[in-house]
C-alpha cells in the first residue's frame, strides 16, 4: 500500500474540524438500547434483582419503558406488541389496494 503525502498548506484542517463537529452519533430505538442490555438484566434477575429495580436504573438515565413491557423483553427478547402493531400495518396497506367493491 502506497502511503499518501499532503502538503500541509493543502489541508483546511479548521474546515474539517468544523465538520467533524458537526457530525450527530448515529440514533438508537429502544429496542437498540435494550438488546444491548439484556444479557446484563437477565443476569441481574437470575441473582435475584427484580424488574422494578432495573426499571428505576433505566428510568433514572432517560430510558423509558412500562415495568411490564421491560419484564417480557427480559424473558423473551421482544418488546411486547411489536408483532401486532405490524401486522396491522400490513393489513391497513392491504385492504387499501383491495377493491372495495
């Protein structure tokens, strides 16, 4: 590999600083953040933690979900509804191209 040479008087190194700035972290959905806890939580609850305390640590850092909707992420890996919320949008897309007659 051929290694690159710049001038340094080529390089606007404030204009890239400023971009870089600029540049937002990538967003995360709450299933994101949970997924990457789980393994924590689920150890946490086999050692006797309950789902209330780890939902007040969650609750207190910003990161908001039901006390029931965290316990059956914890057991199954799902946020609960998640399912029936899309198969309702593929039925509401379907019935609109259906014929109504």
């Amino acid at each position: 590999m051929v290694a690159r040479r710049f001038n340094e008087a080529d390089v606007d190194f404030e204009a890239i600083d400023g971009d870089l700035a600029k540049l937002a972290p990538p967003k995360l959905t709450l299933k994101d953040v949970l997924d990457r806890l789980r393994d924590r939580m689920v150890e946490q609850r086999a050692r006797g933690v309950t789902v209330a305390q780890m939902h007040e640590v969650l609750k207190a850092r910003g990161i908001e979900i039901g006390e029931r909707s965290l316990k059956a992420f914890i057991d199954k890996g799902e946020l609960p509804g998640r399912k029936a919320a899309k198969s309702v949008a593929n039925a509401t897309a379907s019935a609109e191209g259906a014929d109504p007659f």
